[in-house]
C-alpha cells in the first residue's frame, strides 16, 4: 500500500471513531479548529467535499472528508 493511502486509511479510522460514518458542520468545525460556522462552510465549499441532505440537515462522508484533509495537509 501506497504511503498517501496508509496516511488516508489512519485519518478515516481516527474520524470515524470520533464522528461515526457522517459528520455535520458543527464536526467539521471542530476539526478544522473553526469557531464561525461560516467559515467552515465555505471551507466545504473550497475542499469541494459533497454533502448529503439527512431530513432538514447537511452532512458529509467522514470518509471523503478524512481524504481531503490528507490532500489538503500535503501529506502525500
């Protein structure tokens, strides 16, 4: 296994021990140490990470949120 996807797999294993399988702005805040609910919105936005409309809510794939952050951090 490639170093990037080891790095991918532990992100998602640690997220998905904290969030579950789906994470809400109010996570994504949390962990990308935001305190303004905007500003985590458009991170969302600049990541391009998808959202799934649960009822009245949005909520992201931790698995696909743990990989962008990856990306993001230059990890590979």
């Amino acid at each position: 296994m490639l170093p990037i996807y080891r790095d991918i797999r532990a992100k998602q294993e640690i997220m998905r021990d904290r969030y579950g399988g789906m994470m809400t702005i109010e996570n994504i805040m949390t962990e990308l140490g935001y305190k303004s609910r905007k500003s985590a919105v458009n991170a969302v936005k600049e990541l391009d990470i998808p959202a799934t409309r649960v009822g009245k809510m949005k909520k992201y794939e931790t698995d696909v949120v743990a990989k962008r952050l990856v990306e993001l951090r230059g990890m590979c």
